[in-house]
C-alpha cells in the first residue's frame, strides 16, 4: 500500500491538477456563478428580488422563488420569456427546462 502511495506522491504537479479540479467540479461551479450574473443582468429588478437560481443539474436550472405569490406571477406571465432569454445566452442545451419552487 505504501509503494501505491509513493507512487502516486510521484506524479508531476501538472498532471494532477486537471484530476484535482475536475474532482471539485470547479467548472460546474463556475458555470452555476455565471448563470446567476446572466438572470441579474438580463431579467427585471423586481423578479430577481424575489426569484434567484441556485442550481443547475442535466439542464434543468432550479430557482427558488420567495413566496407563492411571486411564484404564480412568474409562471403565468414570465415563464416562458424567462426560458428564452436564458436559452439566447448559454443554448438550449445548457438550459432546457427550469424548475420553480418556493424555497
């Protein structure tokens, strides 16, 4: 076990590092980050007051909305608009579907 041990303590840093952050899910992460800055910046001040994503997983971007008055709002008069801006910024790929609740 110690030989597998030194072994691997041998590696050179650079090819670590790619394994390290692919573990951490920095990219992810990051992606997440961005999708937050494009729905501030691109929606009106009043939702993102009462509606902020906090994750997106296989496309899905889930945004928790304050109450549930916000919640009826958006989905009858801004949902689709929403997933459309969205969708013009990062593809429909990245973003396929959004996920609401009140959180």
């Amino acid at each position: 076990m110690d030989e597998l041990a030194r072994a691997d303590a041998a590696r050179p840093m650079e090819t670590m590092v790619p394994t390290v952050l692919k573990a951490l899910r920095l990219d992810v992460r990051q992606g997440d980050a961005e999708v937050v800055s494009v729905w501030n910046s691109l929606l009106d001040p009043n939702l993102t007051a009462h509606a902020q994503p906090v994750n997106l997983w296989k496309g899905t971007l889930f945004v928790n909305v304050d109450s549930s008055v916000w919640l009826s709002e958006i989905i009858r008069y801004h949902r689709d608009e929403i997933l459309e801006r969205l969708q013009h910024s990062f593809g429909r790929e990245r973003i396929r579907k959004i996920s609401y609740r009140i959180g």
